[in-house]
C-alpha cells in the first residue's frame, strides 16, 4: 500500500463529504471526488484503506467524530 504523507487533510475531506449523505462514494465517485476536492487516485487509497485510516484516527483521536472536530480547528 502506498501511503499519501498527506493522508489526514485528504481524510478529513473525504469523511465530511461522506458524512453529508450527499453522494455515495463509490456509486458516485465522480462526483464525491470534485466535492472533496482530490484526486481520483486519493480518493481509491482512501476507500482501499479506509480502515486502516479509521483505525489508527481512532488510536490517536479515540473517535472518528473527535477527529472531525479537532482537526476543523486546527485549520490543517
């Protein structure tokens, strides 16, 4: 697997417009891709790993909703 050094803001961009119910993220990929705002590829490395990223946000931030919250403050 190839991890985007840049993985928490993509993250981040991909779980707000997931949480929006909006878009389904993989019947409607192209248009969830130009609402977060990255690119297709980071978009499948997000999917494909989607709980490896979960996981290691719930490791550090204790919940995915921390996670939201905290890092929409921080600006990153």
């Amino acid at each position: 697997m190839i991890v985007n050094e840049d993985w928490k803001p993509n993250f981040y961009k991909y779980e707000k417009v997931r949480r929006s119910g909006r878009y389904n993220m993989i019947m409607e990929a192209d248009k969830a891709i130009k609402a977060c705002s990255i690119t297709s590829r980071e978009h499948r490395d997000i999917i494909l790993s989607y709980g490896t990223y979960r996981r290691y946000i719930e490791a550090e931030y204790d919940t995915v909703d921390n996670f939201m919250r905290r890092y929409k403050k921080c600006g990153c």
